[in-house]
C-alpha cells in the first residue's frame, strides 16, 4: 500500500498553495478576525506537509500535528481574548485604528 | 481513483481558502474555513493519517472554528465596507504568488523515486519504500496496533516529555484568556 507515497508531491504542493493564501490574506485584509482565519490557514497548510511527509519518517510527523493543533487552539484563545479586549477600548477590530504602539 | 478523490478535495480547499480570505464579512470567511479545514481532514485520510483526520475534524473544524464564532457573535460588528490594504500590499502578495509558481515548478519534476535516488546519491536507486525504512515501519506498526496506537506508542513513549510541557502550555493559555477577557483591563 503506497497510496501515500505516490501523493507525496501533490499534496507538498496543495500545501505551499494553501500557505500563500494564507500569506495573501494576512497582507491584504485589515480585518483582524479575517487575520486570525489566515494565520489558522497557514498552520493547517504547515500541518499537510507534515503529514505527507510522515509518509517517509514515520509517526513523528503526525506527533508534531498534535502539536501544532495544541499551539495553534492556545493561540486562538489568547489571540481572540486579546482582540475582544482591544475592541472594548476602540469599538474596532480594523488594524488602521489600532496604532498605540506605533509611538 | 485515490488521485481523483485527491485533486477534488485539493480543489476544494483551495477554492474554500480563497473565497475566505476574499470575503468581506468575518463570519463567512470562517465558515469557508471550515470546509477548508474538512477538506484538508479527507486529503488526511487518503495520506494515510486517520487518526489525525478525525482529531482536525473535532478540534479544528468543531473547537477552534466555534471559538472563532463565538467572538464574532460577541463584537456584533455588523460592516460590509471593503478592508482591502494599498497597493503596497498587493505587490508584495503577488511578489509572493510569484515565488510559489517557481517552488510549484521545481516540485512538479520530483517524484518520491527521483527524491529516493537523489537522497541514496546513486541514480539506480529508485524504491522510496526501501530507503525511508521509518515510513515503511510506521505503515505495518498502523497494521498491528491500528491507526491510533501506532500513533500512542510513539507520542506516550519518545515525545512523553513534549506531550507534558503542553499541558503547561494549555494551562497558561487558559490563565491568559481569562485575565484578558475580564470587564477590567
């Protein structure tokens, strides 16, 4: 059964594709929820080479997923909370008006 | 028929991305997300990831996905303006498509038996099977001890301490999103 093998570039390819939408989106939008969706993108196209390429490691490969999903679910809670706070103070969630650190 | 199972799921997920990061309200660009997400747990399957596909289903598709509605839910932000960026922007987003065309054509002349070849530095060796020895012993230990244990063994025996640190980091995930989330701050 080398079912995985065989697919190894394709899906090394679906996965750079998936990134630089990702990479697209976070440079083009404003919204910061549509950033957070894209950052989420990018980790899930990160998370498809890992998996095609534990075709040819072993299991490690899918063990650094579940990593990943762990780093990515702490992110989205702080990162949310963070952006629910912000839009209490600015009534905003468009990254124009959020400049306070910009001196 | 896995490679057309493949190219459709592909499709789909490209197609889903792109319409999330083109659409204008924050509620549909994650629900198109989402089907991202299912799509890329069906292209798990056919790479031979079960267990992954099914843990991509739950946490992504269903925990982070609902988080991220929640929040919607809770900002009520109500605008259908356009929040494109400049043209700055833009150039560098297409200087980046550029790049990936070149990398998808340098990938699109590599087959798992010329990456075999290439890596055993002799140009008759072409069985991918025979060199990456992990791969092939991951696939049978899948077989013995099935989709979840051949996963387990590894994850509870060589990444036990990994596994622990996270714990430490979910917990100060939890503690963050609490003091963030209350009224004062």
């Amino acid at each position: 059964m080398t079912t995985g093998i065989t697919l190894l570039g394709p899906a090394l390819g679906l996965s750079a594709i998936l990134f630089t939408l990702g990479v697209a989106g976070v440079l083009l939008r404003r919204n910061a929820i549509v950033l957070f969706v894209c950052i989420e993108l990018m980790l899930n196209a990160v998370n498809l080479s890992f998996v095609a390429l534990a075709q040819l490691h072993g299991a490690s490969g899918q063990i650094m997923v579940f990593f990943v999903m762990t780093v990515a679910a702490a992110e989205a809670a702080v990162g949310l909370a963070i952006i629910l706070a912000i839009f209490r103070h600015k009534q905003s969630v468009d990254l124009q008006n959020i400049n306070l650190l910009r001196g | 028929m896995t490679e057309a199972v493949f190219y459709f799921f592909a499709a789909a997920a490209v197609i889903t991305a792109a319409f999330c990061i083109l659409s204008r309200s924050a509620l549909s660009a994650v629900l198109w997300l989402t089907i991202t997400m299912l799509s890329l747990a069906a292209i798990y399957v056919l790479l031979s990831a079960e267990f992954v596909a099914a843990i991509q289903v739950l946490v992504y598709a269903g925990a982070v996905m609902v988080l991220f509605l929640f929040v919607i839910m809770l900002l009520n932000l109500g605008t259908t303006t356009s929040d494109l960026r400049g043209p700055a922007a833009v150039a560098a987003t297409v200087v980046i498509a550029g790049l990936l065309v070149i990398q998808l054509a340098a990938l699109w002349r590599y087959t798992p038996s010329r990456l075999a070849s290439e890596v055993a530095q002799s140009p008759a060796f072409s069985d991918p099977a025979a060199l990456f020895a992990a791969g092939e012993l991951a696939r049978q230990e899948a077989v013995t001890r099935g989709v979840v244990g051949g996963v387990a063994v590894p994850l509870f025996q060589v990444y036990l301490v990994p596994f622990e640190i996270t714990s430490i980091l979910l917990l100060a995930a939890i503690v963050g999103a609490v003091v963030l989330a209350k009224r004062r701050i």
